[in-house]
C-alpha cells in the first residue's frame, strides 16, 4: 500500500522526515517542521503510518503549504511577469543566463546548459593540396 500526498507518490522504506522531502515545495526544514506541528515521530517509516497519522498529513499540507503544481505554476507565473516588464532579471531568464549576478566568463554551466564550445584557430583547412 503506497501512500500519495500531494499527487506524489512517498517511497515506504525511507523515513517519514526525509520522504515528506520528494514533495515539490517540501525541504528538510520544512518537513521537520510539519511532523513536529502534527506531533508525529519523524523517525518512524513511511509504511508504518497508521491511517489517521496520514489522513492528519495530508490535510496540514492542503491547508498550510503551496505545493507541487500550484506552486510550480506561481514561480513559472513570476517568471514570466519579469520577462514581460523586461527587467533586468526577465531579460536574464529569457536569455537562460544567471539571474542572481554570479560571473558568466566561467561557472555559468547549469544555468546556459553545460555547453562545452572549444574552437580551432578560426582557419578553416584548404580543400585541395598545394
């Protein structure tokens, strides 16, 4: 029997704490926070909880937390109203370049796609022997 919250589908053998963690929206902080509020043993595996304890986490998480799609859509959401005021943040999106001001000469990797681009001298070979 797998438990669902949230749409997602929480792994059994990991404990609670860490599997409230594959929850888009959802952190360790978070998660941690969430099982002390609900007064449920952070320790205890996610197959072992009994029904009331998963019915009680499922409705903290409906009434206290945007996740998953709702929360995905108000980020994409954010974006895209930066990119259509075309501040400076905006255009940096647009562009798949760091938005936070990190340096771009190297480091930029993750944002621009990890494009290895090396280049020869820029002479192109002659097609026929001399």
């Amino acid at each position: 029997m797998s438990i669902r919250i949230a749409g997602v589908t929480i792994p059994q053998e990991k404990r609670i704490e860490v599997a409230l963690t594959y929850i888009y929206g959802i952190g360790a902080p978070s998660a941690s926070k969430i099982l002390k509020n609900l007064k449920i043993n952070p320790d205890i595996r996610t197959k072992n909880l009994t029904a009331a304890d998963e019915a009680k986490l499922r409705d903290y998480l409906k009434d206290n937390y945007k996740v998953e799609g709702d929360l995905k859509r108000e980020v994409l959401g954010n974006i895209k109203r930066l990119k259509e005021i075309r501040c400076y943040r905006g255009i940096r999106h647009e562009k798949h370049l760091p938005t936070r001001g990190q340096r771009t000469k190297t480091n930029s990797r993750t944002v621009r796609g990890n494009k290895r681009v090396t280049l020869g001298s820029g002479r192109k070979p002659s097609a026929e022997k001399t």
